[in-house]
C-alpha cells in the first residue's frame, strides 16, 4: 500500500527512473578507453558492450508484453531498480574476479534488463497519471534522462581528477545507490492504472494499424540518431580530436546532455506554440547538420560544438515520438510502449554498433563511422513524414 498518496510523489519517482536509466546507459562509455587500455580491448569488443546493453534492453522490451499487465506495473518497476542496482555494483567487482571482459558483460546484461523495464514502465505510468498537456509532461520526463547524463558526466569526471580513473569501481558502487534508493521509493507512492483490461488494441490489433510502422521507424531513427553521438562522443574527443579527457568529456558528452535537456524542457514550456510534428522536422534538419559538421569540420572545437548542438537536435525526438504516438493510436496501451521502446532500443543497438564497424573498418578513424550514422537522421525525416499520412 502506498504510503505517499500525491502523485507528485509519482511524477518525481518516474524522474528519477530516467535519472538511474542515464546511468546505465552513460557511465560506462566515459571508460571505454580507459577499460580498453586496461584489459587489451578492441574496438569490436568495445563496440560489442553498446550492443549487448542495448540488445539486452531490446528483449526485454520484446518480451515484457507478456507480462507487465499481469504483474503490475508496481512489481515490475521496483524490480527494475532491483537489476539495475546490482548490475552496476556487479560493474565494480565481477571485472576484477573472474575474466575481466566476462565480468563486464554480465553486468551490463544484468543492468540492461532493468534498463528495458524502465523505458517499457515509467512513460505509460506517466501518461496514466492526473493532468494535462500529455506531451510536456512526457518532454518533461524525458529531460531527467539528459539531466541524469549530464549528472554522470560532471560527478564522474569530478571523480576522476580527484581518485584517478583506476579507481573507476568504486564509483560503480556509488552510482548503484541511486537505483538502489529510488527502488525504495518506489513502494511508497501510488500507481496509477494505465488501461482497464479490454481496452487496448493488443498485439493483432496494434500490427494491423499501419501508422505504428511508421511510429516504429521513427522510434528506430530517433534511438539511433541520439545514441550514436552520445555513446562515441567521449572517445572521439579523446582519441579523435586529441583533447583532453577531462575538456572532451565536457565539451563533448556533458554539453550534449545539457542542450538536450534544455530542448525536452524547452518543448515542455512551448508545447502549446509548435506541434510536435514541426518540432520533430527542425529536430531531423538540425541533427543531419551537426553530425555533417563532427564528422567533417577540420577544427576541434567546430566539431565538438557540433557533437553538443547534436544534443539539442535529438531532445524532444524519443519523447515526441511517444506523444504523437498516443495521439494517432490512443488504444495502444502497454503493447505499444513496449514495441516503441523495443525499436527505440533497437535503434540504441543499431546506431553506435555502426559507428564502431564502419570506425574498425577504416582503421580506428571515429570520424568515419560518425559521418555514417548521418544516414539514420535522414531516415527519420522521411519516417516522419509518414506518420502524418494516416490516421488511427
């Protein structure tokens, strides 16, 4: 029984949720050198750690269809805190007791599935929740996760000049509290319910409504388009562009966490102005931009403005996604979230797997597999134009 009966407690628990998904996804890339340097990595076993994280989010995302409704979101929520928790404090001690790339990957296996149950929980939780304005509140959301990888970025660094980056474990374990904690809270505020039973289309219904295709490219698009850049940022300022750790990791991933930030909200404020779907094309034109200018520009400090500008550009793509969604297809329910976020992952898997294929095929230049990725921005304008062709 909750013991916090305003859903304020709610709206803050789901921020949260997002805060520890940051986490997840943004910690461990800030060692990828240093992980590589120290365990005699390549770039394909590096780039492998991307897939298998977002790979494991995906399936989980597949598979939670079959049995959130019937377990509760509350259940399955706090046991996504629970994976989580371990997972990262797994990252602190599995790599330097047994095989070291084996530890890594276990642990980023445990922490992806809380990962996968917190995109498939938290975004349908807060559209069930009392209030208006629908796509604000979810820009809104969404900007905890930028606010979380900004959080990553400057605490860690932060720890790094002080402890040195060998002892990047024991910030594994601080890290881990935070999904630890907001577990806890979690089983002290209310859920709301997300559909009655009956009310959503399902499965058969939701795959014969061909819109979602289109919701689902985007979904795709918008994944990739956002973690391609932020997954490879730090090491390509790094290694790349032959700055500092310390001033790549600032300029480079912690700039891009804030403008995307700023853009989720930015939208939130200015929602009733634009419509999402213009929001979105200068969203697309903007990101084809910035990834053309990091991959490209001969100065240092162009191109990692332009990998920064590139958080503006992708901010409100994940979340608008999911309001436009709810909008074209409002009986989707939890089968929708759940396939939405699956594409999204799937795009999480896709865009920086690329990068370090095309980056391992000419020979180390992160530049190159940068300047490949501009292709999934691309697609997402035309993805997006198709949503607009039908209605559900």
């Amino acid at each position: 029984m909750s013991l916090l009966k305003n859903y304020k407690h709610t709206f803050f628990a789901c921020y949260a949720g997002y805060f520890v998904q940051s986490i997840i996804n943004n910690f461990l890339p800030l060692l990828f050198l240093t992980i590589q340097n120290s365990f005699d990595l390549t770039y394909e076993k590096i780039s492998l750690l991307i897939v298998v994280n977002f790979g494991v989010q995906l399936f989980v995302d597949l598979i939670s269809t079959t049995f959130v409704d019937r377990l509760g979101y509350g259940k399955c929520v706090i046991t996504a805190h629970v994976f989580a928790s371990t997972g990262l404090f797994g990252l602190g001690i599995l790599p330097f007791i047994i095989n070291p790339y084996t530890g890594i990957l276990l642990s980023i296996t445990v922490y992806a599935i809380g990962s996968g149950l917190i995109e498939v929980i938290i975004s349908p939780i807060v559209e069930a929740c009392p209030g208006e304005r629908k796509s604000a509140q979810m820009s809104l959301l969404h900007s905890f996760y930028c606010w979380g990888q900004m959080a990553v970025v400057l605490l860690s660094t932060l720890f790094f000049v002080i402890f040195g980056r060998e002892s990047w474990r024991y910030l594994a374990f601080m890290w881990a509290l935070v999904p630890f904690f907001n577990g806890i809270y979690f089983t002290l505020v209310p859920i709301p319910p997300v559909l009655a039973k009956g009310e959503s289309l399902g499965v058969k219904g939701l795959v014969k409504t061909k819109v979602f295709y289109a919701f689902a490219l985007l979904m795709l698009c918008s994944g990739a388009s956002e973690i391609a850049m932020s997954q490879w940022a730090s090491a390509f300022a790094e290694s790349g562009l032959k700055v500092s750790k310390t001033v790549g990791d600032l300029l480079g991933p912690c700039l891009f966490a804030a403008l995307m930030g700023l853009a989720r909200v930015g939208y939130a404020r200015l929602s009733d102005k634009i419509s999402l779907s213009k929001a979105m094309t200068l969203s697309g034109v903007l990101c084809v931009v910035c990834y053309l200018v990091t991959a490209l520009s001969p100065v240092a400090w162009l191109s990692l403005l332009g990998c920064a500008l590139c958080g503006l550009a992708v901010g409100i793509m994940w979340p608008a996604t999911f309001s436009l969604a709810s909008e074209k297809i409002p009986r989707g329910g939890t089968v929708m979230f759940a396939l939405l976020a699956l594409f999204g992952d799937l795009g999480c898997t896709t865009g920086p797997g690329a990068v370090g294929a095309v980056t391992s095929r000419f020979g180390g230049e992160l530049s190159k597999g940068i300047l490949f990725a501009v292709i999934f921005p691309v697609m997402l304008l035309l993805a997006l134009r198709l949503t607009g062709k039908e209605k559900c």
